[in-house]
C-alpha cells in the first residue's frame, strides 16, 4: 500500500514508519523537524520537509496514496497553555488543511492519532470510548477539536476515517525537550544520572503507558481492518500505574541511588488515567503485548541516549 505519515519524523511517525516500510509498503513521510528528525528514519522512508497546512505539497504528496497517517502536531501540554493560539492553528488549523487536500486529491482514508488527554479528568474508569471528553488543557481541547473534525468532513466527503486515542506512549526516541520532558523518559535520565529524582504533585496520579511497539500494531492495523469508518478507539496498555509505582519499576531495573524530591508547587494533572481497550481488541484485534518493565528495559536497550549509561547500572 502507500501511505502518507505527518509527523513522519517525530517519536510515533518515525516509528511507524520504519515498520511499514519494513513490511515493504511506499511511505512518503512529512515534517516541518519542529522537533523531529530526519535521521530518525530508514532510507526506504521517502522523507520531505514541510508544514502539513502546505497545501500545494500536500497535494504533491497524496498522489496514489491509499491512507493518510496524520501525526504532525504540536505535543507538550505545558506550552499549549501559554501558546494556545499555535496549538490551535497546528493541531486544528493543519488537521483541517490535511483533510482539504485529500479532498482534492481524492485520497480515501485518514487514521488520526488522537490522545486519551481529550478525556481530561474523568470519574468513568477505565475510560470507554462513550466517556464524556472533558479536556484540561489547549492541547487536549486541540485534539478533541481535529478529532471532530476529521470525523464530521470525513462523513461529509466520504472519507472514510479512524481515531485512535494513544494514551501514554513510551519508547525510544521519543523527544526528550528540557522545559517539559516526557515522565518515563525523564524519569529513566534523572534516574540513570543518579541524584535528584522530581515528581510532580504526590505522586499518585496514574497514567496508562503503552509502549510504542504496541501503538504502532494498533496504527498499522487501523490502516485495513474493516468496518472502523468514523469510530474513535483506545490504545493504551489497559493498566493504570501511578508515578510512585513507575519510580518503583525503573529502580528495579536500574541500579541507582536517587533522592526523590516532590514538587508540590506544580500541578499534577489529570488524577487518573486508564484505557478500556474492549473496542480495540473487538476492531483491531489489539491486545497490548509489552508490559511496563520490558517496555522501560526495551527503552534503555535501545535509545542511544541512554544505552551505555545502563549497560553500567543494570
Ligand atoms: P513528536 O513531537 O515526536 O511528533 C510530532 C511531529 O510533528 C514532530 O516530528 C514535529 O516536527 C512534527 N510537526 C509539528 N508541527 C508540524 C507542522 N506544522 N507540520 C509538519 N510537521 C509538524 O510527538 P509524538 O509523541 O510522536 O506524537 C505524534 C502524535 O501522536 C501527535 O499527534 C500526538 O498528539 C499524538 N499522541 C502522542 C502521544 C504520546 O504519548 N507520545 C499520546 C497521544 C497522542
């Protein structure tokens, strides 16, 4: 098949797309390398540089294509909450760009990676796909609106669509930026390093890590399972672990002394966080398969960045 990936070069993207080129498909990939990383990618990965609002290259890069992946966002919540205005023109702006040139180009399929932050804080858990969104911040505001609106023109132009709502995704290469860092990968750094561990709020909150082998089989099956059109689905790991209880599985692989330091002056976030996958099993065929300490000892195996200081630590 050929695919077309936005934000082919980020954490997720270039994962997915490393995969399916593996599984010999075309891929073409876009990124404007905001964050993102050409080098991330395997030869076989037809890489251009670009904004995913650019429709003249849009409309260059959708001819033939039998399914769009669109990734390319702006991630960090921390930011989206002083610079909504950007988060919106990318996230939203872009999502609905995107789906104007497939229109044109007469492109079929759309599989928007959406986040389970547009259920925000939410007493129904685990969180079924009928949960009332109730997103807390820009960013997840950002995603719930593209989600709709891939849904709604999608059912206008018949486009056939799929959501999936990632919950927590981990996994090497994923961007580690020094403002605000992602919790897992942030927390195997400052562990590795030794020293001062910092987690926000108690320390209870939980979150749903899904390792990104396992986000990248329910991406790949979302491109051909039958009869998705227009549904939102999770993928998670299905587990809620708190960020005291992730300390605890990353000390027990690295070997490392460290302090822990609560920061009660920052907010915590969301309280809790768990996926109900019965939908992704039913149309997927997901069943996550890596759990939190393989994915965490996959992660420092793996990533450059982390793999000679754990070699010395395991
Ligand atoms: P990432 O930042 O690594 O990837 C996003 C990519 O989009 C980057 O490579 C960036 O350069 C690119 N990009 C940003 N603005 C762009 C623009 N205007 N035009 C073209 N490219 C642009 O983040 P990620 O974690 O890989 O996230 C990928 C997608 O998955 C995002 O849509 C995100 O909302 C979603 N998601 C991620 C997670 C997670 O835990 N990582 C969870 C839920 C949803």
């Amino acid at each position: 098949m050929n695919f077309l990936i936005t934000g082919a070069a980020g954490f997720l993207g270039s994962a997915l797309a490393n995969q399916l080129a593996l599984e010999c498909h075309h891929v073409r990939g876009l990124d404007d390398l905001s964050t993102g990383d050409p080098q991330a990618l395997v030869p076989d990965v037809h890489f251009t540089r670009g904004d995913v609002s650019d429709r003249p290259k849009l409309w260059t890069l959708l001819q033939d294509v039998d399914c769009v992946y669109h990734l390319a966002a702006r991630v960090a919540v921390p930011e989206s909450i002083i610079y909504p205005r950007d988060y919106n023109a990318v996230n939203v702006g872009g999502t609905v760009a995107l789906m104007e040139a497939m229109r044109d180009v007469g492109v079929r399929r759309v599989v928007f990676i959406s986040s389970g932050a547009v259920y925000g804080d939410n007493q129904e858990q685990p969180l079924k796909e009928s949960a009332r969104p109730n997103p807390s911040s820009p960013y997840a505001v950002s995603k719930l609106a593209a989600e709709y609106y891939v849904r709604t023109i999608g059912g206008l132009w018949g486009i056939e669509t799929v959501s999936l709502r990632v919950f927590n995704a981990y996994g090497p290469g994923q961007h580690l930026p020094p403002s605000h860092p992602p919790v897992v990968m942030n927390m195997l750094r400052q562990t590795l390093r030794g020293g001062t561990v910092v987690i926000h709020g108690d320390g209870m909150q939980t979150r749903d890590y899904v390792f990104v082998d396992d986000v990248v089989r329910a991406m790949i099956a979302a491109a051909t399972a039958p009869h998705l059109d227009n549904l939102v689905i999770n993928v998670g790991f299905g587990v809620e672990t708190s960020v005291k209880e992730l300390l605890a599985v990353v000390l027990s692989i690295i070997n490392s002394k460290v302090e822990i330091v609560y920061n009660t002056r920052t907010e915590a976030g969301v309280s809790r966080m768990r996926a109900d996958l019965t939908l992704a099993a039913e149309k997927l065929g997901y069943i996550p398969r890596i759990p939190l300490a393989e994915g965490l000892r996959l992660t420092l195996e793996r990533d450059a960045r982390f793999r000679d200081l754990y070699k010395n630590k395991r």
